[in-house]
C-alpha cells in the first residue's frame, strides 16, 4: 500500500515531486510509525465491518481500529469479538487488500484470547491499542501483546493510548509520566506509537471544546499534550511517534466538493471557493489542529469520521519548500554545522539546530510524498477526495 495509491497513477506524478513509498504489515516499525497517517476509529459490533474495511481502503485509509472498548456498550463486548472473528475471516477468504489493522481492547485477557479465536486470519492483524495506558496498567497489557506474538508466530504491535486520569492531574502527571516511560521504554521494540486520548482528557473537567476550537485551545489539554511530548517526544534517539488527538466534528462534505472535482481534478480557479467552503463545514479547526499537531511534535491523527481522512494525509504531505530546505540540512559536506540561505530565499537554515526537524521532515516525505513547487493543500486534498 501506500499514501495516495487509490489515486491513478497519472494524477499521482502529476501532483508529487517524489511520490510516497510503498510499505505493508511487513515493514519496518520506523516507516510504519510514520505512514499510520489518519487512523480510522470503527466499532467492532458493525455487522459489514468487513466491508466497511474494503471500502475504506478504496478512499486512502491505510490504518484502522476496530474498536471493543469506549465506542461499544458494556452490554455489546461478547457480541463485538464474535463479529470481530468473523469479520476478519470474511476478509481472510475473500483475499483482498486491507489497511493495517488493530484492534482496541479493554483487558489484558481479550488480547491472547483473540488472537486465538482468529485463527489463519490473525495474519490480517497488525497490533492492539491499549487504552487508559499507565505503568501498573501497561505492563500486563504488554506481556498479554508479546505472549500472543509468540503463540501466533506473527509480529504484533502496541498502540498504548495516553488518557488515564493520573496523566491529566498535575500532582500525579510527573510520576504518571516517568512510569509510562519507563513501561514503553522496556517494550520499544514492540510499541509502534503512542496515542493521546483527549476526549478523555475533556470529560475529566467537564469540558468539551467547540469545532471552532482546537485542543490546543483548551488549555488544560495543550499543557498535557506538551508534557507528553516533552517526555516521550524527545528527537534525541528516545522518543516515540506520537498521533494526534480525535476530532470530533463532521458533515458530509465530500458531496459539496464532488461537482468540482469532476470537473476539474486540480480545481482550476476554483481554489478559493474549496477553501471557503471548508471554513463553512466545520473544518476549518480540523485543518488549524492537524497544523498545530506537527508544530507540537505530533504525527498522524485518530480519527472517527472518513471525511477526515483526505485533510489529514493532505496536510502531511511535504511541500517542496519544506522538502528543499531539509536536505539541504543533511548534505554530508554540512556536517560541521553552519548557517545558509535557504534555496527559496526567504529564511536562513542552521546546519546543527534545524537537524532533527530535516531528519523528521525527510520521515515523512518518505512516506507521504513530496509535492510538485506549484501544488498545495487544495490539489491534495481534491485529489485525495476524488473516486
């Protein structure tokens, strides 16, 4: 799979100065870490799940979660995991491509039992999300991850989520913080990101932030999301890929932006009119936090609506600019530093600091692509709308 490859390979050279990588289950966790791109939430008790699986991959999803936890009833778990085994067998047998799949579970116990139940279909699984994730919680949670590799003979990632209460609370978020450290650090091999839980974060004070408002905007969870990043974020070799959180807000725009993507695929003199229309569907604070995330340190995105998807890798894809100044950084005959200006004329690059954002900038261009000098966001976004 890869980033925009539901996309005919024509309009795909026509957009991309370097085109996104090809990977699968099978690649390494670093390329993985940072292709998960928008990560699409699904309850598990959906009764075409499968279905719903293809089709989304027909619409550039290349990760999904298929849910036993908060999205579902207490009342509803024993009925989600029998269709969660059937559902992967129904894709096992009808072999047909999928996106990296986890499943999100609410004990330790659900993870070998699962892995069980699936049986040949388990090589469709890629991992667990692990939620509510501390260090008293996340170690059974982690064991139960790699007993079942072990007994499945297949590879299987964790996704802990980042939400629990200690984390939140600021006389225990220090403490909270050095355990969960200390949990992911022992099982880095196995820990493919981190995810942060900020509907969680929100409803621990009540608060629930308007689709005018980014999460940044509530303070109390920007300050989260920036110890979290200060601890497990680090660009020194010790840090983790860590996703962006949720938003919650969605219509159904796609119909809206459909007339013009037929009429022309990269919405000549129609570009303003697109942009306005976003402002005007309540996305407009989707695209400023999907900003913010990479500002803070984030990559990727959960999401629980399809329509986010296309902002989503729209936005992460590398502008030429970006692209440019980065390698230029790690030209080998710069390696002892310096300042120069950079190839677009409009900033100056130092050699030593801008490092570790070259080598995360060229990450990510690896995996989503590098767009063409006169392609933006409205290009990408209408492309990767487009059936």
């Amino acid at each position: 799979m890869r980033h925009f490859g539901h996309i005919a390979p024509a309009a795909r050279e026509g957009l991309f100065f370097q085109e996104p990588c090809e990977f699968g289950a099978d690649s390494s966790a670093r390329v993985l870490s940072a292709a998960l791109g928008a990560t699409l939430y699904s309850p598990a008790t959906r009764p075409r799940l499968a279905d719903d699986v293809i089709k989304q991959v027909g619409r550039g999803v290349v990760s999904m979660v298929l849910c036993l936890e908060d999205s579902i009833d207490d009342s509803e778990v024993v009925g989600a995991e029998e269709n969660l085994v059937r559902q992967f067998a129904e894709l096992d047998a009808r072999s047909v491509d999928v996106p990296l799949l986890f499943v999100r579970v609410r004990e330790p116990g659900q993870v070998a039992d699962l892995v069980e139940r699936l049986g040949s279909a388990v090589r469709l699984l890629s991992g667990f999300v692990l939620p509510k994730f501390t260090e008293e919680r996340g170690v059974p949670f982690m064991e139960a991850v790699a007993g079942a590799e072990k007994a499945c003979g297949q590879r299987l990632f964790a996704m802990p989520v980042l939400e629990s209460p200690e984390l939140l609370h600021l006389e225990t978020r220090g403490e909270a913080l050095q355990g969960i450290a200390r949990t992911v650090d022992k099982y880095r091999e196995r820990v493919l990101a981190l995810r942060l839980g900020v509907t969680d974060f929100c409803s621990a004070y009540g608060l629930r932030r308007a689709p005018d408002m980014t999460a940044y905007d509530v303070r109390i969870v920007g300050d989260v999301i920036a110890d979290v990043v200060n601890v497990l974020g680090r660009a020194d070799g010790t840090g983790f890929t860590i996703t962006g959180p949720v938003w919650e807000y969605f219509r159904r725009q796609e119909r809206m932006f459909k007339p013009q993507l037929r009429r022309s695929p990269f919405l000549e003199g129609r570009a303003e009119e697109l942009r306005t229309a976003l402002i005007e569907h309540d996305l407009d604070g989707l695209l400023r936090e999907i900003e913010l995330d990479r500002a803070n340190g984030l990559l990727g995105k959960t999401c629980i609506h399809p329509s986010h998807v296309a902002p989503v890798h729209a936005l992460s894809v590398v502008s030429h600019e970006e692209f440019s100044d980065a390698q230029d950084i790690v030209r080998p005959e710069r390696g002892g530093g310096g300042v120069m200006r950079s190839a677009y004329t409009n900033k100056m690059n130092e050699v030593k600091p801008h490092r570790a954002w070259a080598e995360r900038t060229l990450q990510r261009a690896e995996v989503f692509g590098v767009a063409r000098e006169d392609v933006g966001f409205v290009e990408l976004l209408a492309a990767g709308l487009a059936e």
